[in-house]
C-alpha cells in the first residue's frame, strides 16, 4: 500500500511522519510547499505523480482565533481542500482519511457528544471544518473522519507550549476553568490515524464513516495548565506560583468557544480496538519529550 500524507510540516503531520518509519507500508508525506490542496490542479499533478492507494489529510486551517478575520482562507484549506481530495478519490478509486475537530460542535449538550449527535460549530473555524466534513461524506464513500479535541503536540505552537513559555516568565497565569474538554496528543493521533490506515490496508472488515478519538478524561484549560507546569517543574525553573480559575466571561476571544467538547469514543473501541490512552499519561511523555530536544 502507498499512503500520501498532507500536511506533514503541522503538528499532527510530523508525528505521522515520525511515526510511519515504523509501519510496512510505503509513505509520502507532503507539506504545503510541495502539495496545496487548495489547488485542484496542483493535487491531480502530484497525484498522478505518486499513485497513493490512500490518503490522509492533515493539513489544516486552526488559527481558531484569526479565522474570524481569514474566513476565506479557513474556507479554502478547511472546506474547498477537503473538498477537492474527495473529488480525486472519488474519482481514482482511493480512500481518505481526514480530520476534524470538536469544534463543530457548540457544547450545549453537556454529555460526551457521539459521531450522530446534531453539528452546531460557533465560529468560522468550526464551520470550515463542518462544511469539509459534509464535502467528505457527499463526495466519497471509502472515508474515515477522525474528530479530535485539544490537540498539542512536540511540534508546531500549542496551547502546552504557551503555557511552558509563559510559567517560565510569569509568576501568576489566569485561564478559562469553565470550558471542559479532553486533552489529546498529536502522536497519541498520529498512532490512532496509522492503525486505521493499517486496517484499510489489510482490507479488513469495519464501517467507513466518523469516528471521535480524544484523550481519555475530562479537564479545564485551567486544569490542564496546572498539570502543565505539575509535570515540567522537575526539569525546569519556572516562575508561576499560582494559576488563578477564570471564566469564559473574563477572557474574551474573537472566536466563541464550546463550553463542552468532550468526545465519546465508544465507536473507535468498538470497530477498531483503539482505546484512548488518559490525557495525563500522553500529556507527561509529550513533555518529556519537550524537554529531552531542548
């Protein structure tokens, strides 16, 4: 099987990278300079060129923020570059995975939200990345839509490594307790994302479709920051003493959030065997990793 890989210079993309030197299956991984998918053309070029027998897409538009002032380009990476992979795909006999994002979701619900639950996305990066997964599903039968929540990673900027650089210059940080989520790791993702694409691989029997995968656990932002700067102190002098709970209320952004994002995963366990590894676990190794390339 050859796998053609999007995005590979994002966090999640360079932990597939890393990750793939140790599957049996041929990998081309491709960052923005060498395939846009926001260019029809240039993806039947490169296309062609490679031959992959299935393709994931980790390429992304997730300045949550900065979309409500870059709609057209949100809309360009995170709809009409979706779109134009599941034309090819589609039209080549190929199958895709593609990732998403909690945020189409508006968090009302206050439960696990499941793959059926109603979509509602609060901002221009949620219904970017809605409309791609509507794109997706109309256009090619042979999907896998992975959604995921929280992501941070080694790699790229995150929310893990802003907390790092601000508790190292800061002796008090305030963050947002009132929004609950799950927090994931870009390689718990990439491991996730590499089983599937295993399983297409071997042709094995499973449901094409959505699918959630997310740390397991629930935490606040506040929560997470404190667990943050809990697991760097042993290698590191850092200034923050107190981490002060705030609301949503006290820190306006452009982009409303979810309240609630947390994701059930019961129909990955149950179709694939993945179970999601607890949000502390994967949030120590992705700072001792951190740590041990500085």
């Amino acid at each position: 099987m050859k796998v053609l890989i999007t995005g590979a210079n994002g966090q999640l993309g360079r932990e597939l990278v890393r990750l793939s030197r140790t599957v049996d299956f041929e990998v081309h991984h491709l960052n923005r300079q060498q395939l846009d998918i926001t260019d029809e053309n240039d993806i039947q070029q490169v296309f062609a060129r490679i031959s992959p027998s299935l393709v994931i897409n980790a390429a992304a538009y997730t300045h949550v923020d900065r979309a409500e002032d870059e709609p057209d380009l949100a809309y360009a990476v995170n709809t009409d570059g979706p779109t134009y992979l599941a034309r090819y795909c589609a039209a080549n006999r190929l199958a895709l995975i593609h990732i998403s994002t909690d945020y189409v979701f508006d968090g009302a619900k206050g439960r696990p939200y499941q793959e059926s639950d109603p979509i509602a996305p609060l901002g221009v990066y949620g219904q970017s990345k809605a409309q791609g997964e509507a794109a997706v599903r109309s256009v090619l039968p042979n999907h896998i839509i992975v959604r995921t929540s929280w992501l941070y990673g080694v790699y790229r900027q995150n929310f893990v490594k802003t907390i790092l650089k601000l508790a190292a210059e800061k002796t008090a940080l305030r963050v947002v307790a009132d929004q609950l989520g799950s927090p994931t790791s870009a390689a718990s993702l990439a491991k996730t994302v590499l089983i599937i694409a295993q399983e297409i691989g071997a042709h094995e029997k499973f449901e094409w479709g959505t699918y959630h995968y997310c740390g397991a656990g629930i935490t606040s932002w506040h929560g997470l920051a404190e667990k943050i700067i809990e697991l760097a102190a042993p290698y590191t002098a850092l200034k923050t003493r107190q981490v002060e709970a705030i609301t949503t209320a006290e820190w306006q952004t452009p982009a409303q959030r979810p309240p609630y994002s947390v994701l059930d995963c019961t129909r990955l366990k149950n179709e694939f065997g993945i179970h999601p590894e607890q949000w502390q676990h994967s949030l120590k190794n992705t700072i001792d990793r951190i740590f041990a390339a500085s």
